[in-house]
C-alpha cells in the first residue's frame, strides 16, 4: 500500500483553528486598514493602537485598556507595576500553559500552586490555606472557557490585601452568575493568540484595569521604560508594546467576534448533545462559558490523540504536563492523563463537526481498557 504524504494527511485534517478561512472573511478591511498605516507612516503605537484600546475599553467596561504584543507579557507587567518580586509569593493554578506561571519566575517570586476541581480550574476552597504573610497576589486563570470563581477570589483579596490578577487569556467574555469575566480582577490580562475566543491573525495581548495609577505603569512597562519615542525614562521596562499590525489585525477580528462566537456556541451544543447521548465523557462545563475550548476525558489521551489524528482531526493535548515541579496534585494529574481538546472553531462546516463527533466516539470507544 502507498504511504499517504504527510503534507497531504495535514492538509485534509479537521483543524482546531483555521486562518486561512478567518482570513478569507477578513482580509478587504485589513489591507485598506494596513495601506492606511503606511500612509500615516507609524508602525507603532499610532492611531490604530488607540482605536483598538478605545474599542476594548467599550467592549469590556474597564476604565483603561493597555495593548501588548501578548498576555504573557501582560501578566509580566502586572507583576512589576505592583512591585511584585524576590522573597513575594503568588498563589496560581497546578495546571495551565507555562505561561499562566513563567512570570512568576521572571519577577524573582514563588509560585504558590492550587490544584484543580472535575472542570479543570482552580479549587478555590484551596487557596486560602495556600496565603502566608508574604502572598502578594492570586492569579486567577480561566480555563477551557470557564470564568474562575470570581466570589471566592475577590473576597480572598480584599480580606488579605492582595492584588487580583485576571488571566482571562481564555475566559475571556464567559460569565459566572451574570458577572462577566473581564469585569472581574483588578488587572485583566487577555491573549488574541490565534487560537484564543478573541483571535488576531497572528499573536498579541492586553491588560485592562480601572486603576489610573497602573494604566501609567503600563504604558510606561510594556515599552522599556518610556511611553513615547521622544520621552522620557521613567521606570524599566520590556519590550512589548504592540505594532500597528495587530492593532489592524484586532479591530477586524472585532468586528466578527459576535458572528464567531455564535457559530462556536452551535458547534458546542451540538457536541454536549451528541456526546452525552453517546456516553462519550464531557470536561464539564458551566452554561455561561464562551465554549472555547471543547475537552474530551480519556482514559489514555495521548493514545487517543494518535488515532484521531491518523483518522484525520487534530486535537490538543491541553495540557501535556503539571506546572510543580514536586507535590501532590492529583486533580492535575487526572487533566493531564485525561484531557484532550478537539476542534471547535466557527469555521468548521456542520460535516466536519458531524465527522468529529462520530471518529471522537469511535477512538473513545477503542480507547476503553
Ligand atoms: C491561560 C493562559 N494564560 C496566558 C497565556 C499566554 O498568552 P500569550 O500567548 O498571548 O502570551 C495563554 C496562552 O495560551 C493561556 O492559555
């Protein structure tokens, strides 16, 4: 039998985002858009950097919106605005992507790891046996597309004195009990990596906040120290501030969200459906999550991600492994031997959706011991 060529293999898979079909419906407003920014002559932090900050100020009710080329540099600010650093501790999540925990590193703090509940998120009847004397902040971190335990957390903060950070990388827009995430924290910060619920085409980040005193600590960190080309320093800093580019990239992908979202939803409720009435065991998630990411329990995932993708779906092994280097965190532990992410995306056709579903059954069911 002929080896089918990977190239081919890939280019017929059922994909976890698509941008060329994201770009397809994008792409008339972003070349008038980017012709325009060549006109002006300002790759940076020009007028589309402060039309985009306008509209997230809109779009999410926080006094200020601060754009950075990504979240990860967003919760790296948020550290050294509040003065976070060596002999701090910061109370996170055991389980995420490493960059819900590098910042942590980078500022010379500890890392104070929770472990997760059933849907992957922070058990926050564990966090206050985690605060000491040198706690200086709770990172809360949304996951899968579920708002964290926004009553619990806040209440910790204002009992401790503890600066609330929200990394809403992926809860972005889900809600608990009518609170909207990105109300929630008193430092936001937010990812339009591709495969976030608000994607760009490429990569890049905010923060919001409503205190004025950080917005300038912002502006200030996220460009080496100084807010303008021709001012002063003032105060470190990194190099993050955001090119004229995503600031493009984001007011047209804006402009789809609530399309997108819609279509996800669709996908995601005909996926509970099916799967529940299938058996096929469900990451649980709340009704007001923004279905962002759609997770399957298996018993083996990595075993179950092979044959999904020798049977032509991609997924995500969200996450490959804990975040601690030593302890026992046995709620991680299961999402990391369990958990696999499959596509839902609002450019999938209903036959593709229909495709994932019957192959995530059938390597379910092989995938039984
Ligand atoms: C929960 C969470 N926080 C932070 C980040 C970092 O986002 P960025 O890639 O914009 O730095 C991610 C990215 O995957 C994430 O999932």
């Amino acid at each position: 039998m002929a080896l089918v060529p990977l190239a081919i293999l890939e280019a017929t898979m059922i994909r976890c985002e698509y941008l060329n079909r994201r770009y397809a419906q994008v792409k008339d407003k972003y070349h008038t858009l980017i012709e325009d920014v060549m006109e002006r002559g300002k790759v940076f932090n020009g007028h589309y950097t402060s039309v985009a900050e306008h509209r997230l100020q809109l779009l999410t009710g926080r006094k200020h919106a601060v754009l950075t080329s990504s979240c990860s540099v967003s919760l790296l600010i948020s550290m050294y605005a509040a003065g976070i650093g060596a002999g701090d501790e910061v109370i996170i999540t055991a389980y995420s992507c490493p960059a819900s925990e590098t910042f942590v590193h980078l500022v010379g703090a500890t890392a104070v790891f929770v472990d997760v509940d059933e849907t992957g998120n922070m058990i926050s009847g564990d966090i206050e046996p985690a605060i000491t004397e040198r706690t200086r902040a709770i990172v809360a971190t949304g996951l899968y597309g579920d708002m964290h335990d926004h009553a619990s957390i806040s209440e910790l903060c204002k009992k401790y004195n503890l600066l609330y950070v929200n990394d809403a990388a992926q809860s972005m827009f889900s809600h608990q009990h009518g609170v909207t995430s990105l109300s929630t924290g008193d430092v936001v910060c937010m990812s339009f990596a591709e495969n976030k619920p608000l994607p760009s085409l490429a990569t890049g980040g905010a923060v919001l906040t409503d205190n004025t005193e950080f917005y300038y600590k912002f502006l200030h960190l996220r460009n080496h120290g100084k807010p303008g080309r021709r001012l002063p320093y003032t105060h470190f800093g990194v190099r993050g501030v955001p090119d004229e580019d995503l600031a493009v990239q984001l007011l047209c992908t804006m402009d789809c969200f609530d399309e997108w979202q819609q279509r996800r939803f669709e996908i995601a409720a005909y996926y509970d459906k099916e799967f529940t009435s299938r058996s096929v065991p469900l990451r649980p998630h709340t009704t007001e999550w923004n279905a962002h990411k759609y997770a399957i329990m298996f018993e083996d995932k990595f075993e179950a991600q092979a044959q999904l993708a020798k049977l032509g779906i991609e997924s995500e092994p969200h996450y490959p492994n804990i975040l601690p280097q030593s302890g026992n965190y046995p709620g991680a532990e299961r999402f990391v031997k369990q958990s696999l992410s499959i596509p839902v995306n609002a450019h999938m056709t209903d036959a593709e959706a229909e495709q994932v579903v019957d192959t995530v059954e059938q390597v379910w069911k092989n995938n039984i011991t």
